[in-house]
C-alpha cells in the first residue's frame, strides 16, 4: 500500500514525501533511484550515506553525482570537498 502511494506521490511531483514513504516499506534502493532520476543528489547522499557503508559503491556514486551537479551550478568549493 505504501509503495503505491509512493508511485501516486511521484507522479504528482512530491518526491521528496514519495522518497519518505519508499523508505518507511524498507524501499531504499527505489527511493535513491527516485532521488536521482529528479537530481536531488543532496537527499540521496545523505540517505545512501545512512543506508549503506561509508566505502560502498551506492555512497561513492551519490558524491560523484552531488560533486557533479555541484561542479555544473559553479560550486567549486563544494565539489572539492
């Protein structure tokens, strides 16, 4: 049930309250995947960074993106780090 109002929720654009319910059905992976997909790499770092370990491949890849997007909008010092 929550998955499918997840689903609704997205679909109308609130992504961010699709992402919280995703999470609460012990949906992580779908809820970065929709965090992604919508460019929000700020939530879905700090959601990988919680699910998963430091070193994995899930955290490694939300920074690159983050640092990416970051670079892209001209925020060199946040990129850096």
């Amino acid at each position: 049930m929550c998955e499918l109002y997840a689903c609704q929720l997205a679909d109308q654009g609130d992504i961010r309250k699709a992402v919280s319910y995703l999470l609460i059905c012990g949906q992580g992976g779908q809820a970065l995947e929709l965090l992604n997909s919508n460019q929000l790499y700020r939530e879905a770092t700090a959601i990988a960074r919680c699910l998963y370990p430091d070193g994995s491949q899930e955290v490694q890849e939300s920074l690159s993106r983050w640092a990416g997007k970051a670079l892209a909008d001209g925020n060199v010092e946040l990129a850096s780090k």
